[in-house]
C-alpha cells in the first residue's frame, strides 16, 4: 500500500491495512482506492470532468497488477457512471419521467396492477466493446445530519438517475490480460458513451417538464 501512497502522491492517504484489503482516500478529491488480491475498485464522487480519475485509475492498476502479479488474470473489468437531473420532490421527477415517453408500464401489465404512479426503465445492451446495462428512474435521497456545502448539490433530495455500467468484452470471465492503456482507453470511451447519452436525455427531459407544468 505504502508504494501505492507514493506514487498517488497527496492528497491520497491511506488507512490500516486489515487482513483482507487496504484503502486509500483522498477527501479533498472525494475519491477513494480499494484493493485486496482479487479486486480493485476506484470510487469518485461529484467528478465534472474525466481526467483525475483516469490518472488515477491508471496509476492505480499499474501498481496493484505488477505488485500482484495480476495483470495477466483479469476476469472482470467495468466502469459506472451514476449522474442525476434535480427535481423538486420525488412525484415531480416520477412525473417528468411518465411525460418524458422513456418509460411506461405495458397494457398488460397496467390491466393486471393498475395505473403506475411512476416507472423506470433498465436495459441490457451488447456492443463489441462492452456490455452495456442502463438504467433511469425516479430516486428520493434521505439524508440524515448535514452536508458540507460542496456536497449538498451532490446528493438531490429528489432527481432523475441515470445509472450507466460498461462491463468490458461483454461477460467474458476467461483470465486475460489488462494493460494500463487498455484500461484507460476502456473508460475513456465508457464516459463518451455516457455523456453523449447524457446530452440526447436533456432535451427530452425538459420537453417532459413543460407537459407537467
């Protein structure tokens, strides 16, 4: 862990290992790396842009792999983006979303429960590169003590979500290798992907929002 600290530099620091993983954070950053021998796992919050957190990761996976000697033994490899459109309260998002033409229960399914007050939609979808599962809804954060004034616009007490996982080559769980650049390349397309769905959704949003009005 220690050589891992180093080569992050400040702010990373890291916590007492235990006997199944180490953890380093950077607050300042909102940013935090796991590992054991069997996983890694880098988590950001409140990220604008891409940059730190591919560096980050990269850095990350170059240490751990070499360290580990896990480079060659990757079963599994994804990328999550979770991002949110802010409403007043959770009816108005539920609303925005039934306007919007995303989602909507079925016939049959509206003949057997009755009317939704809300729906969402979740899809699996399968690319060359990844498999792709992408998900929007209608979400309520409850919040217990206070949030520092960066994080409050963070965490909406109400929103749209939309929750985007890439999952490299699909569900191939043959050992494989995974270089550094593989990996950055990996993510980098991930967040195109997701910010250019991102940029379809608004439009489509705020047209939802002026039927509810």
């Amino acid at each position: 862990m220690q050589r891992l600290e180093e080569r992050l530099g400040a702010p990373f620091r890291g916590s007492i290992p235990d006997m199944h993983s180490a953890n380093l954070t950077s607050h300042l950053e909102m940013m935090q790396v796991r590992f054991n021998s069997d996983s890694l796992s880098i988590h950001q919050t409140g990220a604008i842009t891409l940059a730190r957190f591919l560096d980050v990761a990269g850095d990350a996976w170059a240490e751990t792999s070499e360290h580990l000697s896990v480079g060659g033994e990757v079963v599994r490899c994804g990328f999550r983006v979770i991002s949110f459109w802010e409403t007043a309260t959770i009816e108005d998002a539920r609303a925005k979303l039934i306007a919007s033409g995303l989602v909507g229960p079925p016939s049959p399914w509206t003949e057997i429960f009755g009317p939704a007050a809300g729906a969402t939609l979740m899809g699996i979808h399968d690319d060359p590169k990844w498999r792709l599962r992408a998900g929007i809804d209608a979400i309520e954060h409850k919040i217990e003590g206070e949030l520092t004034p960066g994080q409050e616009g963070l965490f909406p007490k109400a929103a749209i979500q939309l929750d985007v996982d890439f999952i490299r080559n699909g569900e191939e769980t043959a050992p494989h290798h995974l270089g550094k650049g593989e990996l950055r390349q990996f993510v980098r397309d991930g967040w195109a992907s997701y910010a250019l769905a991102r940029q379809r959704l608004a439009p489509i949003l705020i047209e939802a929002e002026a039927k509810t009005v």
